[in-house]
C-alpha cells in the first residue's frame, strides 16, 4: 500500500497517475502490484500544508479504510 501526498504544484488526481498510471499505461506502483491511496487530506485551491490535526485525521482515516477494504499488511 502507498499513501501518496500530493505535492503543492499538483492535483490529488495528478499525483494518483503519478504512481498508479492508467488502464493503457500503468504507472510503478501498479506494475509491482501496490494499492495506491491519495487522501483528500487539503481542500484543492491549498497548496502548502499546514500541518493541522484535521489533515493528519484525514489522512489516518484514509488509511483505516484501505486496511478494511483490501488485504493490507499492517506492518
């Protein structure tokens, strides 16, 4: 599993084909096999995080559901 934080200059989308790729083309994370995760963590016009309690949830929740929904080691 990959939890992948968009960088400023980018779109959660972005940096999702980023690592996953596409159905044509598959990116490095889909090609080894990894599940990729991009939490929406920032509202989209934010572009520096701002190391808040409220991102940091989302982000763990995020998490929490991928543990649920797919076979994810915990280690």
């Amino acid at each position: 599993l990959l939890v992948v934080l968009r960088p400023e200059h980018k779109t959660t989308d972005e940096t999702i084909a980023f690592w996953a790729g596409t159905a044509e083309s598959p990116g490095w994370a889909a090609r080894r096999g990894y599940i990729v995760i991009a939490p929406e963590y920032l509202p989209a016009e934010v572009r520096e995080y701002p190391y808040s309690a409220a991102a940091q949830t989302a982000i763990l929740r995020s998490l929490r559901d991928a543990r649920l929904r797919f076979a994810v080691d915990p280690d």
